[in-house]
C-alpha cells in the first residue's frame, strides 16, 4: 500500500475526464462533468503527492508486466522529490476544475481543449511518476504534444498559432536535448530504470557526466524557461486560455525545473563545483532578465509570463546554490537550499496560477489584457480584486505571504555562501545573492504596477468601466489564495515535509535544526539568524487591526468631514491624466537603457503645423527583447535561409526522386562493401 | 551659497516693524479720499459721483455715499474737487463688516 | 449674498476660535478669481524681506488641505466659480475667508455674465481689505484683523476731513 | 518653414503699401498708421504680400461687428451684417510704422491666413469664439477664451460660433506611453489662476498646452458703451503689471481717434512712468527666476530692489504700481522730479548688486543656460514681441514706431538690447540692458521737462491705433469711437497675447519638468492679460 495506489486513482480520473471531456465537452453538463472528474483527480493528485512526501521513495512497479531491469514500456515510481510536484499539479488541477465551467463555453473547441488538458494533466503525472527513462520522455513528449493542443484553444487567431509554434519549436529541441542526455547516462550504466541509474552513477566517466548534466540543463531549460530559452513564454501565455496559461505556468514549467533537480541530484551528481555555479548564474540571469522585461509589458498575461520566467531563475539559482553546498560537503545547507527551492516550487505554483486566472476574469470582463485600457476594477470586481490582491502580495514577496518566506529561506541559505571555504565561490554566491536582491526590488515595483494599473484608479475605458462580476469564477482562485495563505502561515509543517524529502535527495536529517522550536525556522545554521514566518503573519495582521482601532477611539472627539480629493479645481479628473503602466515603470526605461535600446518615437500635431495649433500628441517607446534582437531573428534567418537553400531537390520531377533513390542505394552498397 | 549667505548678512535688516510700529512708507501710498462737509455743495457731490470710475460714490438723500471698500483710490475726485476732498492717509481700512465700509456723508445746504 | 445678524454673529465666534486656535500660527493659501496681477505681486511680497510675514507666524502654503485662510483676489470671474468652491471645501475647519482688493470688493467691475462682482457671491467671506492694490501693509492689517490680534480701525472712520465725528 | 520663406526681400514701407493698395484702396494715413481697404477676394493675396517681407510682421488681427450693442443688451448677438477682419502689420525695417488692413467678410468664412501667417492662429480662435466666422479648410482651433464647462453662457462681441463653443476644438489627445500630468488652475501661493496640461513619458516634457480661461473677464466686451475717460481705468487694468503701457496704448488709440496729442511735457511724464514700470517688471521677474532656481537669498535681494522700486513709484507718481498716471490727452499726475533723482539711483543699484552677484553664481546661471530655447525663426513666426523675441536676436521695439505714442522716444531714442542665444539666460540678460536703459532713459526725460498736462479729446466718430512698449512687449489697441466719443468696438492686445504662445514652445525643446517655472520666470507673463 503506497502512494501510487491514490495516484492511479487520479490517473483514471483524468483519463475518464479527457473521455467526458472529448465526447460531452461541447454541451454544458457534459463540461461540468469533465471537470468534476478532473477535480477529482486533482484531489486524489494532491492527497497522494502529499503522502509520498511522508512516505518517501517506492519501488519501481510494472502495471504492464515486463517489470524487469532492462525496462519495459511502463515502469512506475514515486519519490518524495516527485511528490511536491504532484501535489502541486492535484492543486492547481483542483483549483482549475472549479474555475474552468464557468470560463469556458461549452463548443466543440472546448470538448478538444477539455480532452487535451486533462491528458495533459495526466502526463505530468506520468513524467513525476516514471520510474524508467522510457516512461519518462514518452510521457514528457506526450505533455508537450497535449500541451501545445491547449495552446492552440483558438487556431483561427494567427497569433495563437504563432505562439502555440514557439512552444511547439522549442519544446521539440528540448526533447532532443533530454534524450541524448539520457542516452549517455543509459548507455555509460547498461540501465534504463532510474533506480539503477542513479545507483550506477559511478560508472560515467567525469566528461560524460558534465556533457549530460549540461544537456539536461539545457534541455529542461527549454521548458523551465532559463534566459535564454524563455522566448515561448510571453508568446504562449497570452494566447492560451487563462486556465491553460495557469496550467503552463503552475505545472509544466515546474517540471523542468523536476527535471534539472533529477539529474543534478539523483541520476548524475557532478563532481566540483561549476555545474552548481552554471546553475546558479544562470537563475539569477534568468530572474533579473525575466522581471527587467515584465516591467516593459503592457499586456497582463505577457507580464505575468515574463514573472514566471522571474521565479524560474529564483528557483533555479536555489537548486544551484544547494549544488555547490553539496560539492563543498555543507549537507546542512545543501538540504536547506533544496528545501527552501522545493518551498518556491509550490508558492510560485499556487500564486502564479491564481494571478493568471484572475488574468482570465479580467480579460472576459472587459475584453481587453492591455493594462492601459483597464483601472478601476478594484470597485467593479471587487471580490476578484481581494483575491487577486493576496496573490499579488505573494509574487511580490511581502510579508505576511508565502512567496515572503520561501525568498527568505533561499536568501538566508545564500548569504552563507561563506561557508563554501572557497572565496571565489563565497563570491559568486553572494553575487547571486545581490542579483536576487535587484530581482526581488523591481518584482514589487512590477507588481504594484501590475494590480494597481489595472484594479485602482479610475477606469480608462468604456470596457474597463462597464466591467460586473456576476457569473466569474471564484471558488478556484480563492482556493488558491487559501492556499498562498497556508503555505505562509502553515510553514513550520510544509518545512517539516520539505524536509523529509530534502532527506531522501540528501541522506541529511535536517527537521529538528531547521525548526528547533514549533514555530521558529533556523536556516541550517543556529549562529546565523532566526524567524517565524507564523508569528510575523500573526503580527502583521494585527497590526492592521491598530489604526482601526485608533479611528474608532478618535472618533467621537474628532468631528469629520469628507470631501473631494483636492484636484487643484480643474472642472473634473480625466483617466488620461492618471499614472499609465508605461509611464510608471518609465524611470526603469531611463535606467535600464543599455539593456532596453528603447525607440522613442514622438508626433505632435503642432509641430507640423507652422501656427502650433495643438492636436494629438502620441509618445512611444518600444523595446524588442535583446535575445529576439541577437539570438533567434538570426537563427530563423539561417534556418531560411537553408531551407531555401535546399528547395531546389524538391523539383516534384518524379524521375529525378527516382534517381535520388538510386543514389541512396548506390551509396549504401558501396559502404557495404567497404 | 555661503558667499550668498555672508551676502545676505550683509545687508542687514529692511524689515518693517508694522503692526508694532508705523511704517514710514505707508504715507506716500494712495488712500481714499475724506470730505469737507462744509465744503460739499451738491453739484460737487454730483460732479465727483460722475468721475468716480467705479460705484464707490452715490447720493441718496441729500447724503454722499461713499463706499470705501468699492473705492479704488485712483484721486479722480480729489482732481474734481480740490477743496472738497483731501485723501485720508488711512490704509489700515481691513474690516470684518462689509457694511462698517459704507459712510454717509451729509451734502451741504441738504440735512435735515 | 451680504453677511445678516446671524451671519456676522457666527463670524464673530469663528473669529474667536480662530484666534484661540491660530493665534501665533496660520497658514495661507491665496485664491486669483480673475485680478490683475497686481494682488499678486503685493501678495508674494509680503514673504519678501522687507514685510516677512513669516515673523507673525503666518505662512503660505500651496495645499488648501492644510490652510487655514483663504486669501481671495479678484472679482470672482464664473467661470472660476467651480474651482473656488472646490478650493473653499477642500480646507478644513475652522477656515477664514478674506476678500482682497477693490475687485473681491466689488469696486472694479459690476455683476454681469462675466464675473460675479464680489467674492462674497459664491464665498463666504470674513473679512474685507479694499486697496486697489492693498499694499503688503494693509493685507498685514487686513491678516491681523482676521485672526483678532489688531482691532479695526474702520467702525470708528467717518472719512470727513479733520476728523470731526458729526 | 511656410511662414518666412523671403518672397520679397526687405521692401520698404512705400513698396508694400503702393502694393497692398493695389490690390485694394488706400482709406487713410495718419501719424505712421497707414489703413488699406482690402476686398475679400484679394485678403490672401494681400497677406502673402505683407508676410513675405523679412521687416514685417503681423502684430495683431482683430474682427468688428458691425452692430453697436452695449454691455446692457447682454449676450445679444450681432445682426446679419458682415463682420470687419483687420489685420494690424508692424513694419520695422526702415521707417518702424504700422499697417492696418480692412476686409469685410460677408459669410461666415475668411481664408485660413494662418496658413500664410502662422502668427494669425491664436487670433482665428479668438474671432471664431467672439464673431463665429472661422477660416476656411476647416482646420481645427484651439479654445482660447471660452471655458469648457456648458453651464456658462458668455455673451459674444458678435455672432455666436456655428456649433456650440464645447465643440471648439480642446487640445489633446493622449495617445501611447504619455499621460497628461494636470497642473492649476490653482497653482503655488500668489501666482495667477491658470491650467496647464503637461504631457509626460514620467520624465521629460512631451507636450504642454495652457488654458488662461479662468480669467476671461470680457474685458473688450465692457468697454463698449464707455467713454475713453471711464474706459481707461478697466484698461489699466486688463493687465495691471503693464498698466501704464496698456494705459498709454488705449489712451494714444483715442487720441489718434481724435486727431489730437499729447502735450510734450506730458508724453515725457507717460514715457517716465513706462520706464519705471519696466524697471519694476524686470526685477520682480529677476526675483521670480531667483525662486525658480530656489537660491532664496538672491530672491530676497532682488525683492529688496523690487519693494524699493515700487516705493520709488508710490514716492513718484502715487502709486506702487502707477495706476491712474495715463489719462487720454495727457497724464494725471506729475512725477516728484526731485525724489525720483534722489530716490531711483539707490534702488537701481541694489538691483544692480543683486543682478551682478547672481551673474557670478554658477549654479543659478548653469540653470539658466540651454533652457527654454526659442529660435529666431520660431519668434518670427509666431509673432512674438518684447524681451522674448529681442533675446532671440529680432530687434523688435513698439517704442522705434514715431509719432502718436513715441514722441519722446524720437527725441530720445531707445537703444534696443537684444541676445542671440534665445534662451532663459538670454532674456535675463536682456532684463538687466533694458533695466540699465530705463534708468538711462528716465533721468534724460526728467531733464526733458515733466508736468501733469492734458489736452482735450473732442468726441468724434473715428478709429484709432495705440501702441506702447511694456516690459512684457509691444501692447496694441484699436479704439471706434462713436459720435459722443464712446466706445463702440475696442481691442486691447497686451504682450501676453502674444508671448504665451511662444511658451509652450520653449518648454517643448527637451527640457524636464523642473524647467517650467523657470521658463516662465523668464518669460514674466500674466494670465489676466491673456485672458482680458
């Protein structure tokens, strides 16, 4: 009896959803009931990812037979670190079966995408909980296939199929990317279950082991968005229904990040340090690069998936960190790095999924994801506004909420790079560290922007003002914002957990030095520095509760009238004079100039008028991301280059595809003979 | 800026002492006009009523209103009237009465 | 809307409470409703060395939230109606009106469709300082008179030649 | 750009009236103010004519309508007569004179003459707003007068606009990555009510317009119905920090109406109190741009000189600010001579130490320099006038124009201070030569003989120009008199008319926000005299 057995049930589950969902998708009980079994695999998801984190690692089991060690079809595994993962995915898979009827509408569209979505669902599962490299990458590709068909909700919009192929590219590359890494690991240990690799990992030679760890990397950067493999994410989210980019966003680019942790810590550990430094620069470049763009986003989706790419490389620069703990034998802070990563996993998949599902109900309010065509919102949408506002508090980092307490957890194990005994590496960390830092800054200038542009202020459209509440969805976000919630204040159990897990990776019992009281968290070390992210919540919330009681004590004194905010007596405010997305994140535009290039276009109708007879003015200043500008245009250049190139074979001639026929043999005799 | 600050220490104190003590530049500013009742026949009333530029003058049985407050001080009526009208030198005329600013002045020849 | 009984009674207290509540401190904010520039000019120069109303604890100040007294010029041009009542209820109480110069006075221009005429048409007004410009020192008059610290003079002037009270 | 191409080069005045009259009749000369009787048909073909010559240009337009109703029969619009255009051209290459031409528009369109003479723009939108007759093209106007809020019915000078005033065009729209950033009506303590609309990416100045509507108090409006000696006081007063110069305009326009001048002596008395007035401006604009910069101490030293000079002024004339000086025919008052002499030097130089201090202290005129630069083209263009045009180069001076209002300045003539540079510290240092040319000036007058003189105007039926200098620039009036010498159309035109439309332009030219006070320090305009 073993958390696979709850794991099957959600597999089923799925799988009949994506059945409901393909054959009834397109009427509205049908849709219901599709998401009622998704949800229900969600639960079941959620339940048994939550008790392998307890249970720790099971055997490998063959539900098709052939259990044996050079692998059959399917071969199955649950492990602790794959745990959080699913229960993330049961989660947000909850979260989104209560989100999803009242989003979409029932269509044929919606039966395809419903029937995609949850075989998506099930192929994560099925990547989390593969035991053997077969399972695994044809699980893997078979995500990215079904997730490319969520994706492609809307094919008739051609910038939908410009995105969907962004991810589909890129995707396909990684894949091959992961399987030559595979392929080394298998080859160079005669194995193709996981157990056995992992336990054969002596066997690769050093330089294999770096070329397959440097594979992997790249290859599930792909998917987890490192700088500079993130372009498909500004392109897929916005284009994808909001519950589809929450999924993107909450799950699938979390399993790169399960696949780095996989080779970096169990099928290839690479001995020195510099894969952890790779690692780890690289995150950090990722987050300050992914937040630096998000602030020049004007679309919320865009922006949102430009943060993602953020908490990627916060994510990554923790395993990174936790990689170099390790080769420097700091077990402790090698296991609380992991942990304090693991913790972001799971913060960034509740926040980023509610933000993006908010997103949603934005877009179907007002028919626009252009922030400058927004504000207001906080008074016609005001119970979406509260729930959004949690999550905002969360991607920010701010305290009382969870994302808060994973930073500080990955901070307090970064400062101590020190320990490392190496200066060069002690630097590099903090540098890392630093970096973080200007990530963390611009995230809350970024994300006030993000809900105050769009929520506050007055609405700068008719769409904007018009905007009601009735009929959006609730429930799933606001399960999510729970979610945030818990994650924060419950942190003393999800630390504990963490834990347990960070053990089975690390074979390090970190539990009693990390919470050495019930509530009080210790990064590894107990001379270094303390906190309890419950009674800061506690506190916080309190304090709240202070200037109210300080009105309520002053009132019967005080006398008081409320009158109009002082406007300097103009006849009456008008949207176009209030702070806009691009002008509030304008002073990052001057700063930031190098990275940005902006140009700055400006018309003014009285400047080609000769009399200045004023008219409109139109001010602009666009920036094309540098990795587009410098990396992909050229190689899209090449690759049509080429197939320009090669066009000429392909005459339609039927004689001269005879004679490349008789070529190809001709040749093969001739190796033959050789 | 501490060259500015000497600067200004330099050249001392111009400040006046008003309210606590008059100000000599308060003689040569322009005030409303007071009357000579002896000397106000009624065809003066009405010739000065007549330049006044704003509504400070006006006659209502057989008094000259004048209503200070109204009166710019522009000196017409005095030009008017030379012997009629000197200025009264007063400007401290600040009031919380709107009304205490209107006077009657009694017309030569007309009370009663 | 010329002030009645009850009208100049409440003056007289509010002028009470403000002269126990501002009494040593009282900030400004002025008020153009169409003058000529000239009010102005007097105005800025009573910060200037030579008056320094900063002395008397008086001080400008741009935001009407934190005023105190509303200093008015100007023959309240209509157009402008809207942006001084706004400026009039955006200050908190107790607040202190004062009408300056010959314009807010009604001395330059009658009502018409233009203007109001006199301030106290859409303002409720405290004190009056006439003056085509009142020099820096009639408005200091005028500021000391609106807080209790001087006494009017103009109950007591007859504006008869020599003095004689007839 | 379109409007100074040099079609004509530098004709003398004779050549371009022989030539305006050819294309319509020559009505009348008087005293270097010639009037031309233009046909509609030929009003653009006149235009270009005048516009192309390097030497002219257009100092004011103006419309009349043709019937006389008096402030009592308020808001009563103009019956169906045509409406007077007269365009007013300042001629200043060779003899300085001014040039009136006279069209009468039938139908409710005129040609767009700002297309010719961009300087007209400002003009069309007011005509349109008072006369209803617009260009035609149907270009857009800017609302210049009219307050955007409907409640408010105004009275008009003539027809009412076809569609209603909200649909005079309002300035901007927004559009991309700037937003407009709403500053006034009521702004710092003792400034004038008026509205900016600041366009900004969050940095640097986009765009800027101003609404001076606040203050329209309809002033050419009341003075119909007056007679020149009650309108005077309201004229002073339309701007009263050029009082004497916008005094001594409307005054000259009344005299020239009635073929009279001035006695010498008195003329003298006007151009002394004109000088002291521009003494007075110059510093208090030196102060102003002390505060802009926030060196306080310097603003207290020239507030020093300033209080001093007004004192000077009350001492002189009897008033700070020499209200009630200029009477038409003559002057009220005469100067104290003797305390003038004894009292202005003092002041003066207390201006002068300030102004020397400042000239020496780098963070005030680091500030001043490269900031709110205006080209000489662009002032040309736009007809600027004053210290803001001379800073650019033009030698612009209501005060070379002879006769009616410069006697005195023919005896003893100006010496025009110009700079090239065109920027703030351009019209500061042109400030500080006509400060040191006034003083000049005003002791040369007083040695001229002053006294308090006025010569009769006998009512008659005519029109008249007036123009004098003020230290805001050249201010224009146009006076028609009725047979008992009331006023049945009068145009004021103070500098300010002029020189806001020059402002937005300056603050245009890259500058940050934290420039605009100082540009318009430099510029030392007022909201009243805009709004009239």
């Amino acid at each position: 009896m073993n958390p696979l057995v709850v794991l099957y049930g959600a597999g089923g589950a799925w799988l009949a959803a994506a059945l409901a969902g393909l054959l009834a998708g397109s009427s509205r009980p049908g849709l219901r009931a599709c998401c009622a079994l998704s949800g229900l695999g969600g639960a079941a998801a959620a339940a048994g990812g939550g008790w392998s984190l307890w249970y720790g690692n099971t055997p490998v089991v063959a539900p098709g037979g052939a259990a044996t060690i050079t692998g059959g079809p399917l071969q199955l595994q649950m492990t602790s670190l794959a745990g959080v993962f699913v229960a993330l995915l049961g989660v947000v898979a909850v979260a989104i079966a209560l989100y999803a009827p009242r989003y979409h509408e029932p269509a044929r569209g919606t039966a395809l995408y419903l029937a995609s979505y949850n075989v998506a669902l099930l192929a994560c599962l099925a990547v989390l909980a593969a035991g053997g490299m077969v399972t695994f990458l044809v699980a893997w590709e078979t995500m990215s296939l079904a997730c490319y068909l969520v994706i492609l909700r809307h094919p008739r919009r051609d910038e939908t199929a410009r995105g969907a192929f962004w991810f589909l590219a890129l995707s396909e590359i990684g894949f091959l990317l992961v399987v030559a890494a595979f392929v080394i690991v298998s080859a160079k240990t005669h194995a193709t279950q996981l157990d056995v690799m992992a336990a054969r990992g002596h066997l690769v030679p050093g330089g294999w082991r770096a070329a397959a760890f440097l594979l992997a990397l790249a290859g599930f950067g792909f998917k987890a968005g490192l700088v500079p493999l993130h372009v498909w994410l500004p392109e897929a989210h916005p284009v994808a229904p909001a519950d589809g980019s929450a999924f993107l966003s909450g799950v699938v680019v979390k399993l790169g990040v399960y696949g780095i942790a996989l080779f970096a810590f169990r099928l290839d550990p690479v001995s020195g340090a510099w894969p952890g430094l790779v690692t780890m620069g690289t995150g950090a470049l990722t987050a300050a690069i992914g937040i630096l763009y998000a602030l020049r986003e004007r679309d919320i989706k865009r922006f949102l998936a430009y943060s993602t790419v953020e908490n990627t490389g916060i994510i990554v620069t923790a395993l990174g960190a936790a990689m170099v703990f390790h080769a420097s034998r700091q077990t402790a802070l090698y296991a609380f790095l992991l942990i304090a990563g693991l913790y972001h996993v799971a913060n960034h998949g509740c926040y980023k999924t509610l933000l993006f599902l908010e997103a949603g109900v934005v877009e179907h309010t007002t028919g626009t994801r252009d922030m400058d065509r927004l504000g207001g919102l906080v008074h016609r949408l005001p119970r979406s506004a509260v729930i959004a506002f949690t999550g905002t508090l969360g991607i920010a980092a701010l305290p009382p909420l969870n994302g808060f307490v994973s930073e500080w957890l990955i901070f307090q194990g970064l400062f101590q790079g020190f320990r490392t005994g190496s200066h060069l590496t002690a630097i590099l960390i903090v540098l890392a560290a630093a970096t973080l830092g200007l990530t963390g800054g611009l995230a809350v200038y970024a994300f006030v922007r993000g809900f105050g542009i769009p929520y506050l202020g007055m609405p700068r459209t008719r769409q904007a003002a018009d905007a009601r509440e009735e009929g959006q969805p609730i429930t799933g976000p606001a399960l999510l914002a729970v979610a945030c919630a818990a994650l924060a204040v419950g942190a003393p159990v999800v630390l504990t957990a963490l834990s347990r897990t960070a053990r089975t990776v690390t074979g390090t019992a970190l539990g009693p030095l990390l919470l050495p009281g019930k509530l009080t968290v210790i990064p590894a070390h107990a001379d270094f520095s303390a906190f309890s992210p419950t009674y800061l919540a506690v506190f916080l919330v309190a304090a709240c509760a202070v200037p109210v009681l300080i009105f309520l004590a002053g009132r019967p004194r005080a006398a008081s009238v409320s009158v109009p905010v002082w406007d300097g007596g103009i006849v009456r405010f008008r949207p176009r004079m209030q702070y806009s997305a691009m002008t509030f994140s304008a002073p990052t535009r001057v700063t930031f100039d190098a990275l940005y290039r902006p140009t700055v276009s400006v018309l003014r109708a009285s400047d080609d008028d000769p009399a200045g007879r004023s008219g409109p003015v139109h001010y602009d200043a666009q920036v094309t991301p540098v990795f587009e500008r410098y990396l992909y245009r050229p190689v899209v250049r090449a690759v049509e280059w080429l197939a320009d190139a090669v066009r000429p074979m392909q005459s339609g001639d039927v004689n001269l595809y005879l004679l490349y026929v008789f070529a190809v043999i001709l040749l093969a005799y001739l190796l033959g003979a050789v | 800026m501490p060259l500015w600050f000497i600067r200004g220490l330099r050249r001392g104190v111009v400040t006046t002492r008003y309210p606590a003590r008059p100000d000599a530049s308060a003689t040569a500013l322009p005030t409303p006009p007071a009357f000579r009742p002896g000397k106000l026949t009624r065809e003066l009333a009405d010739r000065m009523i007549s330049v006044c530029p704003g509504p400070a003058l006006s006659r209502a049985d057989g008094n000259l209103i004048f209503d200070a407050g109204a009166c710019t001080a522009c000196g017409r009526c005095a030009l008017a009237a030379p012997d009629a009208v000197t200025p009264t030198g007063e400007f401290e005329l600040a009031t919380t009465d709107r009304a205490a600013l209107v006077k009657m002045i009694p017309i030569l020849g007309e009370e009663r | 809307m010329n002030p009645g009984p009850d009208e100049t009674a409440t003056a007289t207290r509010l002028r009470a409470q403000i002269a126990a509540q501002f009494g040593r401190s009282l900030h400004i904010r002025t008020l153009d409703t169409g003058s000529c520039a000239v009010c102005e000019q007097e105005i800025r120069l009573l910060s200037a060395p030579h008056y320094d109303l900063h002395r008397l604890g008086f001080f400008f100040t741009p935001a009407p939230r934190h005023a105190d007294l509303l200093l008015v010029t100007g023959p309240m041009v209509r157009a402008f109606t809207l942006a001084a009542r706004k400026a009039y209820e955006a200050m908190p109480g107790p607040k202190v009106v004062v009408a300056t110069g010959a314009c807010a006075l009604g001395g330059v221009y009658r009502p018409d469709p233009f203007v109001h005429g006199t301030v106290d048409a859409v303002l409720p007004v405290d004190v009056w300082i006439p003056g085509c410009p009142p020099s820096p020192l009639a408005l200091l008059n005028g500021l000391g008179v609106a807080v209790g610290r001087l006494a009017e003079k103009t109950p007591g002037l007859t504006f008869i030649a020599g003095g004689d009270r007839s | 750009m379109t409007a100074v191409e040099p079609r004509a080069t530098g004709r003398t005045r004779d050549q371009l009236v022989s030539s305006l009259a050819g294309l319509g009749s020559l009505h009348a000369e008087r005293r270097g103010v010639v009037t031309v009787r233009i046909p509609a048909e030929a009003l653009e073909p006149a235009t270009h004519a005048a516009a192309g010559n390097p030497g002219v240009r257009l100092a004011d337009m103006f419309a009349e309508g043709s019937q006389e109703a008096s402030p009592q029969a308020a808001g009563a619009t103009a019956d169906s007569d045509a409406t007077v255009l007269r365009l007013v051209w300042a001629h200043e290459a060779d003899e300085p004179g001014y040039i009136i031409t006279e069209t009468e528009i039938e139908d409710e369109h005129y040609p767009p003459l700002s297309d010719i003479a961009p300087a007209a723009f400002v003009e069309e939108c007011e005509i349109y707003e008072q006369f209803g007759i617009r260009p035609a093209g149907g270009k857009p106007l800017n609302r210049v007068m009219l307050p955007p809020h409907n409640g408010i019915e105004l009275p008009t000078l003539g027809h009412r606009p076809g569609e209603p005033p909200a649909e005079v065009h309002a300035p901007h729209v927004v559009g991309g990555q700037a937003f407009e950033f709403p500053f006034g009506p009521v702004r710092q303590v003792g400034v004038e009510s008026l509205y900016y609309g600041l366009v900004t990416s969050g940095e640097e100045v986009v765009d800027l317009y101003l609404f001076t509507w606040h203050k329209h108090r309809g002033v050419e409006w009341r003075l119909r119905g007056k007679t020149m000696h009650e309108a005077i006081r309201l004229a002073e007063r339309t701007e009263g920090l050029s009082a004497v110069a916008t005094g001594w305009a409307f005054a000259a326009a009344a005299e020239a109406a009635a073929g009279v001048a001035p006695p010498a002596a008195a003329a003298r008395t006007r151009a002394v109190a004109l000088e002291l007035e521009r003494l007075y401006n110059h510093a208090a604009a030196t102060a102003a741009l002390c505060q802009a910069t926030g060196l306080s101490v310097g603003q207290s030293a020239a507030e020093i000189a300033l209080e001093r000079l007004l004192r000077v002024n009350a001492a002189t004339f009897g008033h700070r600010y020499l209200f009630g000086v200029i009477e038409p025919g003559g002057v009220s008052r005469a100067p104290d001579a003797e305390a003038l002499r004894r009292e202005l030097p003092g002041a003066y130089g207390e201006l002068l130490r300030a102004t020397d201090a400042l000239l020496r202290t780098n963070s005030f005129v680091d500030r001043l320099e490269a900031c709110g630069v205006l080209t000489a083209e662009q002032a040309s263009r736009l007809g600027l006038v004053g210290p803001v045009a001379r800073a650019t180069g033009l030698a612009t001076d209501a005060r070379r124009a002879p006769v009616a209002a410069g006697g005195p300045y023919t005896e003893i003539p100006v010496n025009i201070v110009t700079a090239q540079s065109g920027d703030v510290f351009a019209r500061f240092q042109v400030m500080l030569g006509e400060a040191a040319e006034s003083v000049r000036l005003v002791m040369e007058f007083l040695g001229g003989g002053t006294a308090a003189a006025c010569n009769l105007v006998p009512p008659r039926a005519s029109t008249g120009l007036g123009w004098a200098e003020s230290p805001r620039g050249e201010v224009l009036a146009w006076v028609a008199l009725d047979e008992d010498g009331r006023v049945t159309r009068a145009r004021l035109r103070p500098g300010s008319v002029r020189n806001w439309r020059g402002f937005d332009d300056a603050c245009r030219s890259q500058n940050v926000f934290t420039d605009i006070p100082i540009i318009e320090a430099s510029f030392w305009l007022t909201a009243a005299g805009m709004a009239r």
